[in-house]
C-alpha cells in the first residue's frame, strides 16, 4: 500500500501539535489551592499591623491606613486607624481567598484577596470605585 504525500505531512503535522499541546499542559503550573478560612485569620492576626492603601479611579493613591485585626469570641474584627477618618473597628469576612468588610464608612464593601505568591504586598482587591492593597507594616 503506498501512502500519499499529502497524508504523511498531514500525519506529521497533527503528531507534532499533539506532542507540544501534551509538552506545554504538562507544563502549566497548576492553579494553587484556597488558603482557607483559617489559614487567612492566622496571616492576618501573625502580623502585628497591616499598611491599607487605596487608589482612586483617577490614579491617585490615598493612605496609608494602619490595620490589626484580632478573634473576640466568635468575631473576626479589625481595628482601622484612617488618617482622614480616625479611628473605628468593624467585624471582617474572612472566607476560603481572603477576607471583605465595610470599613469606617459602611457605603462599600471592602474586598481583598491573598496573593501568597507575592510577599510584599500579599492582598489585593475592590470596594466601590478603589482598588486596594495591603502589605504588613515594617516599623
């Protein structure tokens, strides 16, 4: 039985897309696991003090607020000290990726996410028009 030309380049070419399709998904690196709810509260309340910065829609970057939080009984609260607003506490959500609360003014919910693959600056997140970061606090 001869093959044709035409069916052996066609053969070659679809085993060559196979094999590097297989080479580059074995590559991937998976997607992490959520931390978890606990897991979250103990990097929150390990460190001491936490910097909240947020960005305006226009760019602008506004803070940095100083934050701790802490368990009291069944509560996950947080102590902010905003310099615009003073200083309040509120409970936090902490669920499965990070934690979300309403902050000093309650027009928004706050929500951050844990990046575990960035040490300096491990929450990122949304509330209302801001974009947020948190870092811990170095001093």
């Amino acid at each position: 039985m001869r093959v044709r030309k035409v069916d052996m380049t066609r053969f070659v070419a679809l085993f060559v897309s196979s094999l590097l399709w297989s080479i580059c998904s074995s590559a991937q690196t998976p997607t992490p696991a959520a931390p978890g709810i606990e897991a979250i509260k103990t990097i929150l309340t390990s460190t001491p003090t936490w910097l909240l910065e947020w960005k305006r829609p226009d760019g602008r970057i506004l803070g940095p607020a100083r934050i701790s939080f802490r368990q009291e009984g069944q509560k996950f609260i947080a102590i902010l000290d905003n310099p615009y607003l003073g200083q309040c506490s509120f409970e936090v959500l902490v669920n499965e990726r990070g934690a979300s609360w309403p902050g000093c003014e309650p027009s928004f919910q706050k929500e951050l996410t844990l990046d575990a693959t960035d040490s300096k600056v491990p929450f990122k997140g949304r509330g209302g028009p801001f974009t947020y970061t948190m870092r811990p606090d170095t001093q």
